[in-house]
C-alpha cells in the first residue's frame, strides 16, 4: 500500500489574520487531509473551522504532539500514513518545525521515506529576520534565554562576542509577560554600537517594528507591551 505524506501546516500568529496570511495553497491541501497532529486539540480545532475548508470539524481526527511525545510514541501516531492516508502537523503558532516540537516528527518521516509537505505561512522569526535590517545572510535562533536575569546577562555578553566574530545576527523569542524584563536586560547588557531590533506582535493591527543602536534605545526609554516579539541584535 502507497503511504500518505505528511503536511506541514502553518498556523496564524496573530489572532484573526487568516485571510490574511495562510494561501490559498493551505486550503487545497487541506480539504484532503482529515487526520491532525496538534499541540493544543482545541486550538486546532478552532484553527481549521476558521478556514471554512470543511462543512464540519467534527469527523476530523486529532492526536496530541507536543514538546513531550517521545521518539517511541511516534510509530503510533503516524499510523494514519502508513494506511495510505495523508496527516498533517499543526502547531499553536507559525509554522511546525520552526522553534516548534515538529521536527522530531519530521525526522522520523524522512527515516521511514515518508514525503514531507511543507505549506508556506508565516513565521514570527523569518519575518523578524526579514524586517530588522540585520545579517540575514548568517544568523542563529536561540529560541529562549534564561529567567535568571545574571544568567541571561551573561548569554548575552557570549552572544554579542560571538556576533562581533561572525558578523552574526541573533535572535531570541520571549513570552509577551516577560518582553520587557529581556528588552531591559538587553539594553543594560549590550555595548552601545550593537544593533537592536524589536518585532512586536508581527502580521495583528498593532505590530511594531524598531531598529536602533542600544545607545538609541536608551535615549526612547521604551516600555514594552504585553504582547509576543522577536528579539535580534548584531554587533558592530
């Protein structure tokens, strides 16, 4: 029996931008998929019925993968592709992969010769990247640094040395709580002449995105919002 391949599916990472940002090339696909990977059930759930691909989401089949799915539980739920029916893998936020528990997934279909889909969406971090003026020829995601504010510190000044030597841009994540307690970090940590770009709430009605030295960033005394952003800085 053919086995089905496995899709890649992009989610929003802006409430109620789906018009917006998923093509059309999602929808397609999608009305030939009924068996899902998520994180969240619920959320993916929700996800699809806004897409208005299906009459209904209820014959739809779900299974939990998450940052917690072990290597060994993957055969299982991946038994849908070797019965010849195509699945896909939908992450809370962006796309599946991408600082996302897809990959290990991933991994296990291209070791079993299973065709791997990926589906064009958006991705916080390429589109930070793309928008911050920064190297896009030579970065590094690292995707959380540490609470500890000292520890943090420290990974900065590593990151910045490193940086200056590759000529390297890097970029970070952090949740919407704590996006200022890390600008602040940043700010008192970097030296000056480093460039600092700050992508908030990327692709919603209140996204935000700013490039200066830290010396400038200094002088704005900015106050972050709540809200999700991306973080990069190269040093110059």
């Amino acid at each position: 029996m053919k086995t089905g391949n496995l899709y890649l599916i992009p989610n929003v990472i802006a409430d109620n931008t789906q018009s917006d940002v998923i093509a059309s090339r999602v929808k397609v696909e999608l009305a030939n998929i009924s068996h899902f990977l998520a994180e969240d059930i619920r959320t993916a759930r929700r996800y699809l019925k806004s897409l208005n691909v299906y009459e209904t989401v209820e014959p739809l089949h779900f299974q939990r993968f998450n940052k917690d799915t072990t290597r060994s539980e993957l055969k299982g739920l991946l038994i849908p592709i070797f019965e010849g029916l195509h699945l896909g893998i939908i992450s809370d936020s962006g796309c599946p992969g991408i600082a996302d528990p897809g990959a290990i997934a991933v991994k296990f279909a291209h070791e079993n010769n299973i065709s791997v889909i990926p589906l064009v969406g958006p991705s916080s971090i390429i589109l930070a990247l793309m928008a911050s003026g920064l190297n896009g020829q030579r970065f590094a995601f690292h995707g959380y640094l540490p609470i500890n504010v000292k520890e943090s510190s420290n990974a900065i000044r590593d990151l910045e040395r490193e940086s200056r030597q590759k000529n390297q841009t890097q970029l970070f994540i952090e949740t919407p709580y704590r996006s200022n307690t890390l600008f602040q970090t940043m700010v008192g940590t970097l030296n000056d002449t480093t460039l600092l770009s700050i992508a908030v709430d990327l692709t919603s009605a209140a996204e935000d995105i700013k490039t200066h030295t830290i010396a400038s960033w200094k002088v704005l005394k900015k106050e972050l919002p709540k809200l999700p952003a991306v973080f990069s800085f190269l040093a110059i």
